[in-house]
C-alpha cells in the first residue's frame, strides 16, 4: 500500500504507532518540500498538503503484519499552566501528530507540546504554553471564549528550516518550539492590534488555534486571524478576516489580506474590487458584474449602510499551502455568519466560503473562487485542498466541496478546468447514505 493517507482522528488517550522498521530512506523530489518517507512535518504531509507518503516498506503484502511497538499515554489537564486552565481545556488531543527526525510530536488540547522518541515510545520533551489572560485582554482587542478550545486545534507544523515546531497561541501570537531542546525559539506578537478596519474583539481560544504557513524562499510565515460567528448573532461584531504576511526575521508584519469589508465604512464596491480575478463556481465574476452589477452592490450591507454587525468570516480550518516555486498560497475560508439568517448581509457575502491564492511575495489576492455564494447553508468549501503537477493540466489545485462536487482549478489563475459530482461514487461506496 503506497498511499498513506492521514485523517483527522481523535487521539483521547494514547497515541499507538505501528511499525514493522526503520522507514526506507526518501526518495528524490523537486516539488514539494518534505515529501520523503521518514517525516510527516505538515497536517497533511508536505507542502502541498497531498496525504502521500513515499514509503513502500508498509504495502499490500505486509499490511495485515503490523503490530503495536509503543503505546504513549497522553496526561490529563489537571496541571496546565493557570491561564490555560481558567479556559477549561479539553483533554488529550485531536490534533495529527507531526513527525521530523525520528521525534513524534502531538500537541494537546491543552496547549502542551510532547516530542516523544518514535524507536522507543519514550517521552523526550514537553512544553506548556502560557497566557496572562488579564493582560492580554487589557493590551490587546481579544475576548476569550472557552466553549472551542479543546475541540479546534486543528494542527502544528514542523518547520525543517528553523528546526522547531510552530504553534497558534492563545494571545493573537505563534510561536517556535525548538525540535531538540523542547525550549522556544522564537515568539510573534501582537498580530491583532490596530489592524485597518477592524473594531471588534478577536474571539481568541476559538477558532483561531490553526496552521501556521512558512515561505522559505520569501522568508514569510503566514498566519490568519479569523471571525468565529457560525449561526451565532453577537451583539458586538466579529473580528475582520485577515490573512497576515510576517517577516521571519524581524517578525514584522509585512502584509495583510482582507476577506471582510472595513467596520463601519459604506463599502458599495467590496464584491468589486477584485471582481477580474474571481469566480462563481464556474462563472466569471466578471461576468456577474456586466449583467448584473446591482446583484454585486452593498455585498454585506444593506444599501447605504456599512457592513451588518452580524456579518463574519470564521476561520480557515485546514492546512495552508505553499508553492515555493511560485510564491503563492492556497487556502480556503470559512463560512460566512450569520448563516442562518442572510438577510442581514444581502450580497454574495465575499470572501467567506472562499478558496483564494495569494502572492506570498506582495500580499496580492491572484484569484479566488466561490463555489457557493452567500452560503446559507454552511457549506463552506473548507478544511484546505491540495496542489499537484498533472501531466496534461499542469498545476492544479484540487478541493472536494461538502455538496459533493470535486472542483480543480488551475493554480495560476484559478481558471475551473473540471467540476466532477462525486455523490453517486460516495454513496456506491457506502461513504454518505
């Protein structure tokens, strides 16, 4: 069995690895990065997020041979730093683990990271992080919700270039875990405060806790800071979507991308401003804006007012992907809030549910495609999609949407070359009734 695929599996408490031996040595790749058979460093594997491990150790003819060589017991959170602990974490982790030179990583619910030996199962390192929530709410436009803590973490990434680990922190922050030492290497912070149009609380222990995006070549982490609204009215707005740009040595920000009109501003043209480079599923926006401009208008507002206070765009839930070749990221955004109500934001409510690449290099939105506008019905296309080289497309980004269509753009332009309804092959296999 060549094909390793990983799934997001709830790990409560254990971790259990199944080995015959020693992973082969990896194979030679140009593209992506970290794409061999020994390390597992991105939630999805490598850089382009394929779910595809090299290794041909582990195959059909040996497959029913594996055994348990270790088990690890993951701890409770009875003694988690106190700020974690007034956030009522969850336990154990449902976050997949990472793996880079032979240390397996899991990081908990709680906010500790372990690296334990991946020969002997033994535990080489933890390491807790810590919050003053006090103040961090006096400094910073946060407001701490413990309700999704423990259920979204949704991943860490091994860094092969700086040697650590990344992490989300709980205090519009990220931050570095060195590989070997369990100590941290570096910390960004402050990336919430004075953010252009913005005038709401960032929602932090939410949503936030998500992949941390590394351009080596541009030396560029990237980062988002996301609404969480869902169904949820909240009386004081919604923190603005923002994809954020941070120089990996001076940790300045170096660019932001917006997927939220500015608070408080008339904004008639939001829906217009990028309309050249965007589609509707299959149709130009372009297209849109010629027959039908007015459908375009006031996107999330009524006319002649500024975007609903009830409108948001939640988080982005899966891995970020990067083409270092090209400089450009992929990376697809929650569904947009209220959901269960749209009549407060009458347009097709952009950029929520919205897949989107970016020039990691200038911070320049290249395209970006909805496939359901408005969305009321959370169907966000989200979770991240993968990138590949086809022999006949050429680069293509590649995402399976929740109504059952398989959409693949090309990665340049975003130009949708197939839309493949794969119900009938889900419920033929007995994956959806």
């Amino acid at each position: 069995m060549n094909r390793k695929y990983m799934y997001n599996f709830k790990l409560l408490t254990t971790l259990a690895i199944l080995s015959l031996s020693t992973i082969l040595p990896a194979l030679a790749f140009a593209a992506p990065l970290n794409n061999n058979g020994a390390d597992w460093t991105y939630v999805n594997g490598n850089s382009w997020a394929g779910n595809y491990s090299p290794q041909t150790q582990i195959n059909a003819d040996n497959v029913d041979a594996l055994e348990v060589k270790w088990i690890f017991p993951v701890a409770d959170n009875a003694n988690v730093p106190a700020g974690i602990q007034l956030l009522d974490p969850g336990q154990g982790s449902n976050t997949p683990p990472v793996v880079m030179d032979g240390k397996v990583i899991i990081q908990t619910n709680y906010q500790r990271l372990i690296a334990v030996d991946g020969v002997t199962g033994a535990e080489l390192w933890s390491h807790d992080y810590t919050v003053n929530l006090t103040e961090a709410e006096e400094r910073l436009p946060v407001a701490y919700n413990s309700f999704f803590l423990g259920q979204h973490i949704h991943g860490i990434r091994a860094w092969e270039a700086g040697n650590a680990i990344i992490v989300s922190g709980l205090a519009c922050d990220f931050y570095g875990v060195d590989i070997d030492s369990g100590e941290e290497s570096f910390h960004v912070n402050d990336l919430c405060v004075d953010v252009p149009g913005n005038l709401y609380d960032y929602q932090q222990g939410s949503v936030a806790v998500t992949n941390i995006g590394t351009y080596d070549k541009g030396n560029m982490f990237v980062t988002i800071l996301p609404g969480r609204m869902h169904g949820t009215i909240m009386e004081q707005g919604d923190f603005r979507h923002t994809t954020i740009g941070v120089d990996m040595s001076s940790h300045n920000i170096v660019w932001r991308v917006f997927s939220f009109p500015p608070h408080g501003v008339l904004t008639k043209d939001w829906a217009l401003q990028e309309c050249d480079v965007g589609w509707f599923r299959d149709i130009p926006c372009s297209t849109v804006a010629a027959q039908a401009p007015e459908n375009l208008e006031w996107d999330w507002a009524r006319p002649n007012e500024p975007p609903s206070i009830y409108g948001g765009v939640t988080a982005n839930w899966g891995m970020i992907v990067i083409d270092e070749d090209t400089g450009y990221i992929y990376t697809n955004t929650g569904n947009q809030g209220p959901y269960i109500y749209i009549g407060e934001t009458p347009g097709p409510r952009l950029y929520g549910s919205t897949i989107m690449a970016i020039d990691a290099d200038n911070g320049q939105r290249m395209w970006w495609s909805q496939p359901m506008p408005r969305d009321p019905y959370d169907y966000d296309c989200n979770w991240g999609g993968f990138l590949a080289d086809h022999a006949s497309l050429g680069k293509v980004y590649v995402k399976g949407c929740k109504e059952g269509l398989l959409h693949i753009w090309d990665a340049a332009d975003g130009t949708p070359l197939n839309i493949i309804d794969v119900v009938t092959e889900q419920v033929a296999r007995g994956q959806i009734g």
